[in-house]
C-alpha cells in the first residue's frame, strides 16, 4: 500500500467513525429529504 | 476611460451615453492581455465574439434599445459553467471536460440582462481546493497580494474582480469557493441559499452542496447580479419555486437588525489581526443601531464530517469515470479526495444526509429565533503564501486545505446565505473579510447589513490592482 493509498484509506475510517459517533442518535424518522424541508421552514415568510 | 468602473455606475454610464459597451469591453481586454499572464485569472479569452457582442449592444442603444440592467456591462464566468461556443475544461487537461446541451441558465440570464460575455475564468481542478492552485492552467495569482494565493476554487472569479479585468462574475461555493478567493482578494462573494439560483449547465462537484453565486467590488454590484441569476429554473430540480428576492430595500442600514456572533467554533484558532477585522466590524455595527449578541450556535463540527462525506461520494460519482481512466491527469490532492468518495459506504453517505437534515433544522430554529443574521470570521488566517499553501506531502496539504476552509463548510450543509465582505487588512496588506449569514432565501438581509458597512468604510471602494 503506498502513501497515497494509506491516505484514503485513514481518512475513509476516520469519517466513518465521525458519522459513526453523529449519526447514533437520529431518529427513524429522519429522512435525507429534511433539508429541503428545513431551508423552507425557516425562511422569513414562513418564520416572521 | 478611468478603471474605477463598479457594475452600477458602469450601467448609469452606458444608460447615459458617457461610455459605450464597445470601449468598455476593449478596456477590458486590453487589461487583460496586460496582467493576463501575470495573474493567469482567465482560461479562455473570448475577445473576438465580446467584441461583437459589445459593438451590437452599442448599436441597439444608438437606436434606442436597452436589453436590461446590466446593458454593456463585460463579465466572466468560472470555467465550470458551459457557455455556448466555449470550451469548459472545469480546471481539468482536458479543454473539454463538461459537455451538455444546456448551458448555464445563470449565464444565460446574465446575458438577457445585457452583459458581454468576455470569457472563462482560471479555478481549482474540478472545483476541489480553496487556494486556487491549477497544475494546467497556472496558479492563480493575487492581484491584492502578489505571492499569495487568490483563494479557490473561484480563484480567477476574485482575481479576475480584483483586478479590473471584468466588472463581476460567476463562481460557485461547495465548501467555500466563492468566499475564500472574495476574501482572500478583497472582493465581494454571495453564496446564495440552496437552490435560489440554477445550478443547471454548470459542472456539478456535489448535487447536495453546490451553489452559484456572484462576485463584484461591491455589495450593490453583487445584488445587481443576484437579482438577474436568481429565480426558479425547469432545468434544475432543486432549484426553488420562490419568486427572486427583493432587494430595494438594502440601502435602509443596520438599525434595528439583531446581529448573532457566535462565541463557539468561529472564533477558535484564529490569526490576531482576522479576529481584531471581525471584533472591530461587529462593534461597528453596534455604533450603526444593530443589536449584537454574543450566542452559542449549535456546533457546527459535526456538519464538516457530513459535509465530506457527501462531497467526497457526489464527486467520485460525478467525475468516476476520470478517476478510473485518467487518475493520473489529476493533482494529487483532488485524486486522493475524490478516491475517499469510492471506498465510503452507502449507509454512511446516507447517514451524512440525515444528520445535514437535522442539523439544518436545529440550526435555524435555535440560531433565528434569537437573531436575524450571524457575522463570523470566512478565514482563520489571510492570503497564504503560495509557497506555505503548497508546502509538505499531499496529506499535509489537505489538512491545510481543512483548516483554511473550515469556516465556510458549514455553511454550505447548512444551506444558508453567506457573504464575504471585505473588513480590512492585516499589517502586511493582505486582504481581511467578514462573513455575514442570513435566513434560508433572505438574501436581501444580508445584502441590507453588507451595505451598511459598506457605506461606513473604504474596504469595497479600492481600484482594481494592480494598476
């Protein structure tokens, strides 16, 4: 395995853990989809 | 023909007769192929058919016709967006990279409005990298700062700005793109909401965190060009249905605008003379009538892993095919970036996208319902030099490039509007900026309370340099 190689593969665990450790709590219910939603909700017509 | 030209009083001059859409283009290009090979700002000049252009709207205004507000005015656009007739490499080899039959609607609207189309701007290969470092077209160079680099991955988007070669332009932001190089050569930048402005006929890097978005010297010259691009858009699915923001309204100034600073994450690990900029324009602001809290924000660190991974999967998606046949075309930092992508599990992209959604929607309930903007540092650190930005092995250069962008990325999961102001500058001259954070769609404050600083200070009003 060379450097380059040994880069990816550090940084492909590394991230998996973070999201790991983030992501343990979510509820089932939230969906990929609740950004759109979440920009929507919090515009000002909608929040003022 | 004076080089002091900003996009409004380029347009009220045209509109007037003073100067025409031909001698402003060829003042451009003549600028141009000056410094041209000095800042390396431009991939591709399109003199021949801005010349034409420009000679054609001179003719219809002989006769009476003004296409719109921006009748005359010269633009360029970051090689990632397809114009017709041009080559979009995308930072790549190849002069072809991005190939499909729309092209930019956002350039497509730029030019109903009036602009000269003058060509297409030098960036970061495929949009990865926030110096502007290019290993086939040149580095970009700081026009504000010679040695340092200009910011990526919109570097010749700045630079271009920076130094008078084109009135305004297109670049777009996945993890900072527009913001690092507007403040790392003192111009202004908008990364727009989410889906306010098309991302259609311009190279994808990541579906879920692209934005377009412009650059200009000044804030009403960056809302002129935003209230031209933005609107919803058939040829993009997340392009929003919103009708495009009204902006009269951002010359009303700071007073009675609830301005959060926050005291976590943004302000951590910060160079003197960057955080002195921001303290020194948040208490600006308190003199301006805005009511300035200091505020914990829901922590943003979780947002950068999310944001990676997403980033990393959409581009080793997107731009696979290269990765597999071509690897070695590529810079060795966006080769190994765009690898990462392949080898993340489907479950953990999707989890990435479930925590950017919570994220997004405790964010904007906690942060606004306190305050109506956020005002935060866009970089930890001015302008690097170009030797400390390339410095070290590959792995060394893409913790620097974490560090340098850390205070964008953010932003870009979140999907929130955010601007880069210029605020300054550090004892050796090299450009400072503040980033000012608004509502999901409320561009117009933003704009409202960048336009307040504006008018206090000289910080947007610098020529174009060098001279």
């Amino acid at each position: 395995m060379d450097e380059r190689e040994r880069q990816v593969t550090t940084a492909v665990a590394d991230l998996a853990a973070v999201i790991e450790r983030v992501g343990a709590d979510l509820s089932l219910a939230e969906e990929p989809s609740g950004f759109t939603l979440a920009l929507e909700a919090g515009s000002p017509t909608e929040s003022q | 023909v004076t080089d002091d030209w900003t996009i409004a009083s380029l347009a009220e001059a045209i509109a007037g007769g003073r100067i025409s859409p031909l001698e402003i283009t060829r003042e451009c290009l003549d600028r141009t192929a000056r410094l041209g090979p000095r800042l390396r700002a431009f991939i591709t000049v399109d003199e021949e058919r801005a010349l034409a252009t420009a000679r054609t709207l001179t003719d219809e205004l002989a006769s009476g016709r003004r296409r719109g507000p921006l009748h005359g005015v010269p633009l360029a656009y970051k090689d990632l967006c397809r114009i017709a007739g041009l080559p979009t490499s995308c930072g790549t080899a190849t002069a072809n990279y991005f190939v499909t039959d729309i092209e930019c609607t956002a350039v497509v609207r730029l030019r109903a409005a009036g602009a000269v189309t003058l060509g297409s701007l030098n960036m970061s290969e495929l949009a990865v990298g926030p110096f502007g470092d290019n290993a086939h077209h040149g580095d970009v160079e700081n026009p504000r700062s010679p040695g340092h680099c200009a910011g990526g991955s919109s570097s010749g988007s700045a630079a271009a700005v920076a130094a008078g070669l084109a009135l305004g332009t297109l670049g777009t932001d996945t993890g900072g793109s527009i913001r690092l190089p507007a403040a790392c050569c003192g111009v202004v930048g908008l990364k727009p909401t989410y889906g306010r402005v098309s991302r259609a006929g311009v190279m994808p890097l990541s579906w879920s965190l692209d934005h377009v978005g412009p650059l200009a010297r000044t804030v009403g010259d960056v809302a002129l060009l935003l209230e031209a691009i933005a609107g919803h858009d058939p040829h993009d699915a997340t392009s929003s249905r919103r009708p495009p923001p009204r902006l009269a309204g951002i010359d009303d100034g700071a007073r009675g605008m609830r301005v959060g600073v926050p005291e976590n994450f943004f302000f951590e690990g910060l160079a003197p003379a960057v955080e002195g900029a921001v303290r020194g324009t948040v208490g600006m602001l308190e003199r301006l009538g805005a009511t300035v809290k200091w505020m914990r924000v829901p922590d943003p660190a979780p947002l950068v892993g999310a944001a990676q991974i997403i980033s990393s999967c959409e581009g080793a998606t997107i731009h696979g095919r290269l990765l597999r046949e071509r690897p070695d075309e590529l810079q060795p930092v966006v080769r190994t970036r765009l690898d990462v992508g392949l080898h993340v599990s489907a479950v953990d992209y999707l989890q990435a996208m479930r925590v950017r959604s919570r994220a997004a929607r405790v964010f904007i309930r906690e942060v606004f319902r306190e305050v109506d903007l956020l005002v935060a540092p866009v970089i930890p650190e001015p302008a690097l030099l170009w030797v400390e930005a390339k410095a070290g092995s590959p792995g060394e250069v893409a913790r620097r490039m974490g560090r340098f962008s850390r205070l964008t990325r953010p932003l870009n999961a979140l999907g929130l509007p955010a601007l880069s102001l210029p605020c300054g500058t550090s004892p050796d001259h090299r450009p400072l900026a503040v980033q000012i954070v608004g509502r999901p769609f409320d561009e117009a404050s933003v704009l409202r309370l960048a336009r307040a600083c504006e008018r206090e200070t000289a910080w947007t009003s610098a020529r174009p340099s060098p001279a």
